[in-house]
C-alpha cells in the first residue's frame, strides 16, 4: 500500500510540474505557442495529406476520392503552414460574428419589448449593444483574443498544478500521520 501510494505521489507531482511550466509557456510565450501549436497542427496534416496521395499512387486500384482528399489536405496543412496568425484568429473572429448577430437581434427584441410598453426594453438595449461591442472586438482583435485565450489557459495550467502539489502534499502528510498512529497503536499491543 505505501509502495503504491508513492507512486501515486511521484506521478501527481510529475504531473503537477509539467502543468505549471506548460503554464508558464502559455503565459509568458503566448505568441510562439499559438504558433508552434499551429506549425505542429500544419505538419500533421502535410504528413497526413502527403500519406493520402503516396497510398493513391502506390495502390493498384486508383481510389481518386483519396487523392483528392490528400490534396486538399495537404494544401490546408501548406496553408496553415504559411498563414499561422490567419487560422489563429479565425476561431474569435468565428465566435464574434455569432455575438454580432445575438447582439443584432437582442436590439430587435429589445424594440419589440418596447413597443410591448415594457419598461426593461432599456435593459435589453443596453444589454444587446455590449454584446455587439464584444463581438466586434473579437472580429477586429481577433488574434489578440486568441493569445488572451491562451494567457488564461496557461493561468489555468498554473492553478492546476500548484494545487495539485498543495493537494499531494496533505495527502502525503494525512499517510505519515496515519502511518504513525498505527505503529503506536501497534506498539501498545505488543506491550500488553
């Protein structure tokens, strides 16, 4: 039992290390891993697409689905390759259109509800035209917005693993104690 609760710990603790320093990474190089992760993400898929057509030239039974298919992969992987802040700022830009577009028709509700002579029609106004501020933040940041993404991802990462070692720790201090309760309960019956 205390083999295997040491092993447990040397893993959480491993664990736990690579977290903060991936963190760390996140944090302060939020620029250069958005790109590796993008570099890594392009290779993948120039290996996949490149596989796709090798296997349509070396097979007997030419399947032009596959080699269309690996061409088009291995020009999106190309593409990625060469543009990296392009596909880095597609996903806010994505998620800021959709806010645009809530925010657009919040602004219609919002009129609805005031020719209803609702007096919260303001609130709705109000509350519709920060989103439409949010979504076009995203759409002209976008690829600040991604790097702010990754700051609170590698932040997270942190939290993780300093709590996970804080955890550990307790864990491995409540063992000790129990340990040392057993062995002078243990003891005490030896005695008698």
């Amino acid at each position: 039992m205390r083999e295997m609760l040491r092993k447990i710990k040397a893993d959480v603790i491993l664990s736990a290390i690579l977290c903060i320093i991936l963190g760390i990474v996140l944090f302060v190089y939020t620029a250069q891993a958005t790109n590796l992760i993008c570099t890594i993400l392009a290779l993948f898929l120039i290996v996949m697409g490149a596989g796709h057509i090798v296997t349509y030239l070396l097979n007997k039974n030419k399947n032009t689905v596959r080699l269309i298919c690996g061409i088009i992969v291995l020009v999106i992987g190309v593409w990625i390759l060469a543009n990296p802040a392009v596909v880095i700022s597609l996903i806010p830009a994505i998620i800021g259109v959709i806010l645009l577009l809530h925010g657009i028709e919040g602004i219609r509700l919002a009129v609805d509800t005031k020719q209803a002579n609702d007096t919260a029609w303001i609130s709705g106004l109000i509350l519709s035209v920060i989103t439409i501020i949010f979504g076009l933040v995203l759409i002209v940041r976008a690829f600040e917005a991604a790097q702010i993404a990754f700051k609170v991802v590698g932040i997270a990462l942190i939290y993780d693993g300093v709590s996970k070692l804080f955890i550990v720790s307790r864990a491995a201090k409540a063992t000790r104690n129990m340990e040392q309760d057993f062995n002078a309960v243990d003891g005490e019956a030896k005695e008698l």
